[in-house]
C-alpha cells in the first residue's frame, strides 16, 4: 500500500489518477490488481519537476540522459501480461529507469530485483522508492544484458529496453513456469513478446503488440 501522505493533493488527486485509470480501461487493461496499483502510485514524483504537470497524461516523458519513463499504458500491459499466470514471487526487471515501472511490480509481487546501467538514474529511483516505503526491492547498477545471476532463477523477467533479439542470459534465468515480457527488434520496428520457459529446454513465445522502447545498450555509465 502506498503512504496516504501522497493521495489528495492537487495534480495528484485521486480523481486524476481515477481518470488514468478508466482510460487504461477503455484500452483493454482488465487486472483490477493492476489499475488498483497504477491508481495508487503518484506517478508526478517519478518526473522532474518542470513536467510533473504532465505525469497523469498516457504519455512517455523524457527523465534525462536520453530516456523516457514509459507510457502509464504499457507499463499497465506489460505487468498484466507478467501476472497472467498467476502470482509471481521474484521477478527480475531490466531498465529501472525513473523506477515508476518497479514501483507498479513492488506492490503485486513478493521481491523485485531491477538493474539499470545509466548510476544516476538508478540513484534517483532508490530514493522514490524509498520515499513510497517499498522494500522489497533491490537494485543494482550494472548491464542488465547479463541478468543477475546470484539471485535467479526469477519467475518473471520484465524488460523495459529493447535488444534486438533476446539475450541468451536472461533465457536462461528464467525459471521453469516462469514468464518474461521483453520488447524486441531495432529502433524502427519493436514487437512485444511473452516468453513461458515450459521445461528445461522448451520456450514458448508469443509475439504480441507493436512498441517503442529505448534501445537495450550494453556496458554501464557512471
Ligand atoms: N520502466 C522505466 C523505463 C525506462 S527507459 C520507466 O518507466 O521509467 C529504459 C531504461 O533501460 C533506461 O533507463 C536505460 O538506461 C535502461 N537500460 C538500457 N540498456 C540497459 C542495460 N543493458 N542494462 C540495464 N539497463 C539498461
């Protein structure tokens, strides 16, 4: 549950986020957990300030250093997807970003652990979370392209930046039973796909909607 500290005041009034979330359900977004989690996360402390008027808008929104928080919308979709199976205990997330997306998982599973490359971002997102009271989550600053392996298996992987195809790695840390949402293509052309690890050696993908992320880049920026 998030801090009642953040409901109530102005541009983050119930009634906007109650907004945001009858639109996400014209789209077709029906996990009620889901719209509860988005209604309940103030996403304007997740933007800097000069357009947190914008935060309640379906849009993407530049956070810095060339990258985007992603549209309330798809964050909606990808976690839905994510949950379909069932509850999921720890999921790995790639591209922590403006950690709006990490705040969404940290309420609707058991452990969240989420690695971005770029420190500073990082450094921002450890402290709203920390702002929210979410624990159950635990960062780390390195190329998510790896995974983390000391902490896999996960039973769910969500990326939130594009590699052209799918690292081998993160197939691999993908437990058995276990479901990675990953956008996947070149800057031009992104499809989002479902991937269910069904034994040992047998994957199951499903190639789902059209989208534009940031490009999954290798290597770490201090
Ligand atoms: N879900 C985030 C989306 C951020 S954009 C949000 O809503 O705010 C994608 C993020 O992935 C960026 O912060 C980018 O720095 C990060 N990223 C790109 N390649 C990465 C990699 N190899 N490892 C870890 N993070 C990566």
């Amino acid at each position: 549950m998030i801090d009642v500290q953040f409901q109530g005041i102005g541009m983050t009034s119930r009634r906007t986020r109650d907004r945001l979330v009858t639109r996400l359900r014209e789209q077709g977004i029906s996990n009620e957990k889901v719209l509860a989690a988005l209604r309940d996360t103030p996403r304007h402390i997740f933007i800097d300030e000069a357009l947190s008027h914008r935060a309640y808008e379906d849009s993407s929104l530049p956070i810095g250093f060339n990258q985007t928080i992603s549209q309330p919308y798809i964050v909606a979709r990808m976690t839905e997807l994510l949950l379909e199976d069932g509850p999921r205990e720890n999921v790995l997330e790639i591209g922590t970003g403006s950690g709006y997306q990490t705040a969404i998982l940290a309420q609707l599973v058991g452990q969240v652990f989420s690695v971005e490359r770029i420190r500073n971002l990082q450094e921002k997102a450890r402290k709203r979370l920390q702002q929210l009271k979410l624990r159950n989550v635990m960062f780390r600053h390195t190329d998510g392209g790896m995974g983390w392996p000391d902490k896999g298996p996960f039973d769910g992987i969500m990326v939130t930046a594009a590699p052209e195809q799918v690292p081998e790695e993160l197939l691999a840390q993908l437990a058995i039973g276990g479901v990675m949402v990953i956008p996947v293509g070149d800057g031009g052309h992104q499809v989002l796909q479902r991937i269910r690890r069904l034994s040992e050696d047998e994957y199951q993908t499903e190639t789902l909607d059209p989208v534009r992320f940031v490009p999954l880049l290798p290597g770490t920026v201090r």
